[in-house]
C-alpha cells in the first residue's frame, strides 16, 4: 500500500527532533514503536501525521489516499486544514487537526487570584471557592482491581487475555478523560475570570515517593 510523501517526511522531521532532544539532554534516545502501544496510521513510516488535500464535513473527513472518513462528532465547519494527526488508544481511533481561530477577551471578575493545590481539594481559591476533584480513579478503582485480577490467570497474547488487556486499557483511558475534563474544567475557569493566576509549586515527584500521599495525588489528578 503506497502513502503520500508526507508521512515519511513526518517521520524524518519527529526523528530529527528526537536526536536534537537527546544530544540536548532532555530525553534519552528514540526508540522504535512497539505494535499494540500507542498505535498510529501509517504504523509502517512510525508517524501518525498526514498533509495534502483534506476537506472537512459535518460529521466526516476526507483524508489523502484514503477518502471520506466518518467521525463519531460533529466536525466545525468551513474549516480547511493542511494536516492531520491519526492515532489509536484504548482499540479506538482519533484524529485531530490544528485551526486558527479568533481570541476572545472577557470581563474579568478579578484581575489577580491565587490557587491552592491539595489533597483533600483539587483547589482552593484565594476568593474562597473551592473546586473538588473528580476522584476518577478511586470510583473506579474497585472494577479495575477486578479486571487485572481476571486478567492474571489467562494466558498471555491469548484471545482472551488480548480482550480482557483492551478492557483494561479501556477504563484506564475512561479514568484519565474523567481527569482531563476536571482539569480542563478548572483551568477554563481560571483563564475566563482572572487575568494573573498565581499557583502554588508542588512536588509531585516527592508526593508519589510517598506511599500514603501517592494514591491521593493520583486520585486528585495532580498526574
């Protein structure tokens, strides 16, 4: 099967930058995609990003070589971006693409505001609201403990072992998109209603080396 040019350049262009943050120090060496982690589209050039002709529908892509693809959600109209970026988690397919959109000033409630990180909180604010954390994992936590149990006694790259893996792998991703949103929630908050956001520095390395407090961080979202 033939991919347009752009693929492989892609490639070339991830690998150039993953030399140049290992010659810097900030990562170690690339290393080769392992198939059924992180999968993407073409897994063959180990890049995820397609460029070219790329139209946008209502609830449908056009994607070079391939044709129309259709989408679980409503895609923004009038839109033409000139890549794409296709990836697979949890046995589910997403794409995604960048657009340019007009910045939006809004009244500010108070210029200035403080937050406070915590365990029994996600955060407080120094104008005395307080905005509780989704506890994604904890709610969840008995179910997964079940699954990973089940999972222990099948064997491995089995049919069944490779079903009860995507079920795992599932809610895991069910439990992170319930952080992200309580994230994404509290961070849109703060940016509509506070022009200087002044946050407190934790050390969540510190806090995860702690057996008592690692649960809570992780709970909280503080990962």
């Amino acid at each position: 099967m033939k991919y347009r040019s752009g693929a492989p350049q892609y490639a070339l262009r991830y690998l150039s930058d993953g030399w140049k943050r290992c010659f810097s120090k900030v990562s170690g060496q690339p290393q080769f995609k392992k198939k059924g982690r992180d999968d993407s589209f073409p897994a063959e050039c180990y890049a995820n990003t397609l460029d070219g002709s790329i139209s946008v529908g209502f609830n449908r892509i056009k994607l070079p070589r391939i044709g129309w693809v259709k989408t679980f959600e409503i895609l923004p109209d009038n839109v033409s971006p000139k890549s794409v970026t296709i990836t697979k988690k949890a046995g589910r397919w997403f794409i995604s693409f960048k657009i340019e959109t007009a910045s939006i000033n809004t009244e500010k409630s108070v210029d200035v505001v403080g937050v406070d990180l915590g365990i029994k909180s996600l955060a407080t604010l120094s104008t005395g609201e307080v905005f509780e954390g989704a506890k994604s994992y904890r709610k969840l936590e008995s179910k997964l403990s079940r699954l990973q149990y089940l999972n222990r006694h099948k064997t491995k790259f089995s049919k069944n072992w490779k079903k009860s893996q995507l079920k795992i792998a599932q809610l895991h991703n069910t439990i992170a998109n319930i952080r992200k949103d309580t994230l994404h929630k509290l961070t849109t908050y703060l940016a509509k209603n506070h022009s200087q956001i002044v946050i407190e520095d934790l050390n969540v390395l510190g806090m995860m080396a702690n057996h008592k407090l690692a649960k809570a961080a992780l709970v909280y979202g503080f990962l």
